[in-house]
C-alpha cells in the first residue's frame, strides 16, 4: 500500500485572530471562525524547522500544509478535533499560490470544547 499526500487530507477549522479591548479596558485576543473547512496535511516539525521558524517564547511543534495561497497569518489558529495550533511563521512558497507551508505550535489546555 502506498501513502501519498492526499490520503493525508484532514479537515481543519481556521479561526483568525482579533484583538480588542474588553470592558475593564484590557487588551485581549478574540478568535473568529472562517466559514468553510480548511483541506490540510499534518506533520510534525523537523530539528532545522524547530530551529529555523521557532522564538524563545513560541516554538514551533508541526507543519500543516495546503494547496493554495497564504489564507492564515501569525496569530491565527487552526482547530482539528479537541487540538488547538497557533500559527507561529508562514512560508507561502514565494507566493506562487501552489502550496503554503504554515509552522504551527500546538497547545492543549487552550481551546474549548463545544464552542
């Protein structure tokens, strides 16, 4: 049997970061979901990508990729079952539109279930 990059398609749910001021005149961060499911490919991060992509403060822990152009920036999060990843870099293949690379920390503790 052979396993080729579109057996690996999961469905992926793309919520884009917002940030406001909540009513005691602090900054938060607010999460809006994108309309339609997002098709991408999960994999864990390398060495040289942990290295490459990641801060001190945000490492980088998988690379989710799919076909098309940049649609998520720095901050955004991509939901897949209970797994929350926070976008961390985005690589966007020189902006051909074929394939964006998206390095990605995943998080647990830090979305809720059922919203």
């Amino acid at each position: 049997m052979f396993l080729r990059p579109g057996n690996l398609l999961k469905n992926f749910i793309l919520e884009r970061c917002e940030s406001g001021v909540n009513d005691m005149g602090r900054l938060q961060k607010v999460f809006k979901r994108d309309s339609e499911p997002f098709r991408c490919v999960l994999g864990s991060a390398s060495p040289h990508e942990k290295e490459q992509y990641g801060r001190i403060d945000h490492p980088v822990s998988h690379t989710i990729v799919h076909r098309g152009r940049v649609r998520a920036k720095e901050g955004d999060r991509f939901l897949y079952g209970d797994r929350a990843f926070y976008v961390q870099a985005v690589d966007g293949g020189a902006d051909l539109g074929i394939a964006t690379v998206y390095y990605a920390e995943e998080r647990s503790g830090t979305y809720e279930l059922g919203r």
